[in-house]
C-alpha cells in the first residue's frame, strides 16, 4: 500500500540509474551525496515521499526537496551550492602555517 499522495515517476534513463548506483556504492564520495543518490533511485523506483522518508529516517520535506531538485538540474542537482557566509579569517598559507606551529609545539 503505497503512502502519502501520487508523485510523476522521475523517469530514469539505464545511464542515469548506473551512474546513480556508481554513486550510490561509492566509498569515495561525501555521505550527504550518496544519501541524495540513493533518494533518487527510490524516487525512480516509484516509491512516495513517505514511504522513502520512514525507510530513511528522514523527513518527507527533505524527500521532496531532492526529487524536485533532481527533475530541475538533474545529477549536478545533487551538489549543493556554496553558501554566503562570513569570509575565511586567514588565508590557506597562513592557516597552514598555524596548525604546523602547533603541532610543533605539542611535539616537544
């Protein structure tokens, strides 16, 4: 018995399923990515956003979050886009520099 209300199948190609399940499998990738990838495999399957979000543990809202971001952009829908925010505080040579200090320091 199927949950929540009907949503349009994502209508994955043989090429998008392996290159998700690539994903999906991969040890190299960040969590956050292979989550979203495995989202969309059982949005592709046809499953709905509540049955998928109980079987994750995730909320229906983040579900349909994904299934909506993958119809629009699809694959590169799954990276988030950077964020504004405060800017860095020090530079890369210059925080480089002050964790060799201190792991120096902690050495003798």
């Amino acid at each position: 018995m199927a949950l929540g209300r009907f949503m349009p199948l994502l209508g994955l190609s043989a090429d998008e399923i392996q290159q998700l399940q690539s994903i999906a499998q991969s040890l190299a990738i960040p969590y956050s990515i292979v989550q979203r990838t495995l989202i969309i495999l059982a949005c592709g399957d046809g499953d709905a956003n509540t049955f998928i979000s109980q079987r994750m543990g995730l909320t229906g809202m983040t579900i349909g979050k994904w299934r909506k971001r993958y119809r629009q952009i699809d694959i590169e829908g799954q990276h988030v886009e950077l964020r504004s925010g405060r800017p860095c505080t020090y530079q890369d040579e210059k925080a480089s520099e002050m964790i060799n200090r201190r792991c120096r320091a902690c050495q003798g």
